[in-house]
C-alpha cells in the first residue's frame, strides 16, 4: 500500500476540534525547545509517551542522559509523521529515538497503522542517519479481550516483521506481561505494568549506548529501584 493512499502513513496536523491552537503550540514548543540542544535520547509519539513525564523513573533515569519528551496525547501516526517532517528533527542529533504510537489510529487497518509507523522510521532515519530507532509495541486495550486488544496485537506482529531486517530499527513487545492466563488485565496493575513496561524499553535502550552512558544509566536504574 503506498503512502498516498494510506491515511495512516500521509503526513496530516491534528485537527484543532477544540479551536485553542493547543497541539500546533506544542509542536512549535518542540521545535524551539530542540534548538542548542544534545538529547541523547527523544521520545516521540502519543499520550503514553507525553505522560512518561509523570513517573519518577523518567527523572532517575533520563535527566542525566538529557531527553527530550516529544509526545502529544491523542496522535495518531500521521501527526507525528506530520510533526517530524515539520522540524521536531532539524536541531537535534540523538543516539535513539523511542517511538511509541498507534493505538489512536482508530478507523485504520493494522497494516495501515504499520505503513504509518514505517513512514515515521522512515523520516526519522533520513534525517538522523546515524540514530537508532527503538519502536515500542503497542499495549492491549480493555480489562477484557476486545477488538482493540487483538489489532494492536496485529499491529505489533506486523511491524515487528517489518523491521526484522532493519539494522538501525529495534522492536520491543511486552505485551504478555500485561494479561493475565483468562485474558484479563487488572485495572489495579496498570501503573505498576506500565512502570515494568518502561524499565523493560531502558533496558532494551541502553543497549544501544556507548560505554559511558551506558554505566551511567544503569547506575541510575540501579539508584531508582532501591529509592
């Protein structure tokens, strides 16, 4: 499916239903924020990323590694492939970019959502060739099986073979550890799974970092743990 006719993957701004120019500030917020800045490390992507700000694991472990938080709660992958080709890129040259999106697409097919997901890994490489892109899959949805769940189980299984064979491009799914043997996910567990979640992507990050930085976060993580 090419990227003309696929909506997921056609770079498209957020409608501005509410009428307040919110999410355009916040784009253009990104990109001043960008400038004469060294993150080693962007988030990008929807609501799940923006509210990664909220956990103390985010301050523990990502101040000392200078990282810039670009999520917008409520985008899809066609807003932050519109983003991204709108200058959230052009001042910075991380090491990884953690992307997280696709549960908002909603009316899009799982392999649409995966052609949008690909154009991102796409823009984010032809602008930062030397990054690595950590693409984290997307959680299950409802306290019980449900549609949503089982796309973005499909969603995941298709990008993950998508980027197989992508040298610069790593996939992350822990979805098992959120459902329980009768399908069931405890609403009383979802910061604490959230938390493993995001500890699981660090991990699976700092691999990628050079030896300095990589003793560096592990001793953060090791700091965060037993606080």
């Amino acid at each position: 499916m090419s990227e003309d006719s696929n909506p997921a993957a056609s770079p498209t701004p957020c409608q501005d239903i509410q009428g307040d120019g919110r999410w355009m500030s916040l784009h253009n917020r990104f990109v001043s924020d960008s400038k004469g800045k060294e993150p080693d490390v962007l988030f990008v992507g929807d609501s799940l990323v923006q509210l990664l700000h909220e956990f103390e694991v985010w301050r523990k472990l990502f101040s000392p590694l200078h990282a810039l938080n670009f999520g917008v709660g409520g985008d899809a992958t066609q807003h932050v492939l519109w983003r991204l080709i709108n200058g959230e890129l052009d001042y910075i040259n991380p090491k990884v970019v953690v992307l997280w999106v696709g549960t908002n697409n909603h009316g899009h097919t799982p392999e649409q959502i995966c052609g949008g997901i690909m154009a991102i890994i796409n823009v984010i490489h032809q602008k930062l060739p030397h990054a690595h892109t950590l693409v984290l899959g997307l959680l299950p949805r409802g306290k019980s099986p449900n549609p949503l769940r089982e796309r973005n189980a499909s969603v995941n299984a298709v990008v993950q073979a998508e980027v197989a064979s992508l040298s610069h491009v790593s996939f992350l799914d822990v979805d098992p550890v959120f459902i329980h043997s009768d399908g069931s996910i405890a609403h009383q567990d979802i910061h604490k799974l959230i938390y493993i979640y995001i500890l699981h992507a660090f991990c699976q990050y700092a691999l990628l970092l050079p030896c300095y930085y990589k003793n560096l976060f592990y001793c953060s993580l090791r700091t965060s743990l037993t606080a």
